[in-house]
C-alpha cells in the first residue's frame, strides 16, 4: 500500500465508527434512563460481565464506574461459571455485554443471575437476541457495518459499546453528584488526589526539625540555628512560642551586604522579617503551594490559633509529595 492507500484506509476507519457513535444518540432514551437508576438505585456492586473483545470494553466501563463513585468489577464469564459467580450477591446488578446477544459463556451465567433475583442490564446489538429477552433493560449498541474490512474484527461494534457504558457511568456520575473531592479519595496517589486530599499538617517539619529563635538571640546563634535544620530561614518566637518574625537566608545575604563582620553585633529582632506569611496545619498543601507562589517565597511558618508555631512547611516538600 501507498501511504496515500494508508492514510484514505485510516480516514474511512474514522468514518466508520463516527457514524457508529452518532447513531447513539437516538437510542439515549427512557430505557437508558432505567438502566441508570437501576445502577444508582443499587445496595451491592454493579457487575460487567462479557467475553472476548466485549470482556475487554466490559473490564474498561466497570473500572471507569468504579473511579466515578460506583463499586463494579468485572467477572470473566467463562470463570464465572466455574465458580466465580459465587462473587454475586443479592444486592447487585449485572450488566451483560455482547454484540450478537448469543454468546454461549455469557448466556450460560443469565440462570444464576435470574436465580439471585438479580436485575440485568444487556448492552447488546441484536434486541431480539436471547440476552435481550432475558434482560431487564437492554441498550442497543447495534452498528451497520464493522471497521473491519473482512467484516470480521470487532471495531465499530466495540467502540459503540465503549461509549454507552462511558454515558452511562457519567450519566450516574452527575445523579450521584460525584464531586472532584470524591474523585480525590478513589485516586489518592494521582496528581488531583493528592492536591485534594494532602495537608499542610502530612509534609510540615514538627518537634526538634523546625528552627526556633528568640528575638534576643544574638545573630551568630541564629545563623547556626538556620545551617543546622536546613530549612534556609529560622522562626523567631516569644516567651511564650508565640511567631514574631522570620530570618531567611535572604535577611542573612542581605545583613551581611549592610554590615559585614558587624552583623554579629545583631539580634534576631534587628534583622528578622515582622508579620511573616503563615498557614494553618488543617490546610490544603496546595494551598500552601500557591502562597509560596504568590509571595516568591520558600517556607511557611504553620501556626495555631493563638499564633504559635507548630511546624514549617518547605517548598521542596510540597514538590518532593507530587502534588505539582
């Protein structure tokens, strides 16, 4: 093939399998709406259930629902029915996936289904196929022709299937009203999770690790204080523990630009930084991320209620924990 064959080859791929998506969105009717509250109204977990490529399609719906608020899995039916199907329970609902609605692995689990008492949604392109009569609600999937040049190869078919089950887990996403929070929990380890769910209080530096001065100390000390916790500044603190300014390593440069040798002659309050940023520890580190942002800044001071400090938070925490 010529790359003009190829690329004329890809075009009419694209085609094909646009019109079989279109050709959803007449069929996004009442009984799609059953089949969604039949899901939202679901005690247990919704179960997908499909063989070969339509296992696949039926593998990716479970998991997106499951990221969306709703507890699915996938059951491999041919397993199933070598035990597996002892994961049903009576509180759930089976979504079946098949093209020509005759698949023999995905028919031969619908008994035990119907024993449970269990509702069965049929993703299906055949309506008048022996998985649609025995489902409950079915949702056409149906396509004219397949990608597939020898007609052979699921392609329209299982791209049509892909994108009921991606409306319907979306379409139950907003009835359940799954927010970015509720997100955040079932992906605590991506980049949103964690800009969701971290605190200031899970990466600031407590006890002995944070830097701590009075305004009496002389400079020398304080320069000491500031090389050995490693946090390129110092708080500064009264009696009692109270944050009345900051030392950074920019004061520092700058003090020894002013006065040279003489700095040490200096105390912290000479030198320190009044009415510092600060943050609360029940904060959003991300939080915390934009105030750096915002001010040019490398360190918050995190403190209580009554001003006192609790903890410091470093820029290279919050980069070292992802959330960035």
């Amino acid at each position: 093939m010529t790359h003009e064959e190829i690329i004329e080859e890809g075009k009419r791929v694209v085609k094909i399998e646009l019109e079989a998506v279109e050709a959803l969105l007449d069929r996004i009717d009442e009984n799609f709406a059953k089949a969604v509250d039949i899901l939202f109204e679901c005690r247990g977990r919704v179960v997908f259930t499909g063989m070969g490529k339509s296992g696949i399609i039926a593998r990716k719906i479970a998991s997106t629902m499951a990221s969306t608020g709703t507890p699915s899995f996938f059951l491999h039916p041919a397993e199933g029915v070598h035990g597996d199907l002892g994961m049903l329970t009576r509180q759930d609902v089976v979504v079946a996936i098949s093209n020509s609605g005759t698949t023999k692995e995905v028919l031969e689990v619908i008994p035990v289904v119907k024993r449970l008492g269990l509702k069965l949604i049929a993703m299906t392109g055949n309506k008048d196929s022996e998985l649609a009569k025995r489902a409950d609600v079915v949702l056409d999937v149906s396509v004219k022709r397949e990608a597939c040049p020898l007609g052979l190869a699921p392609t329209a078919s299982t791209t049509a299937a892909l994108v009921m089950g991606d409306a319907l887990a979306m379409a139950l996403l907003k009835k359940r009203g799954f927010k970015k929070e509720d997100f955040a929990v079932v992906h605590p380890a991506g980049s949103l999770g964690k800009r969701l769910l971290l605190r200031v209080e899970d990466l600031m530096h407590v006890g002995s690790e944070v830097p701590v001065v009075h305004p009496d100390t002389p400079m020398k000390d304080a320069v000491i204080e500031i090389s050995e916790k490693r946090l390129g500044m110092t708080t500064v603190v009264d009696d009692k523990g109270r944050l009345v300014g900051v030392i950074t390593d920019g004061d520092l440069r700058r003090l020894i630009e002013r006065l040279g040798k003489a700095m040490f002659d200096a105390r912290a309050k000479d030198v320190m930084t009044r009415n510092p940023k600060v943050i609360s520890r029940d904060a959003l580190a991300v939080k915390a991320l934009n105030i750096m942002e915002k001010y040019s800044i490398t360190s918050l001071v995190v403190v209580d209620e009554e001003n006192r400090v609790e903890g410091v938070i470093h820029l290279h925490d919050l980069l070292k924990s992802g959330i960035v």
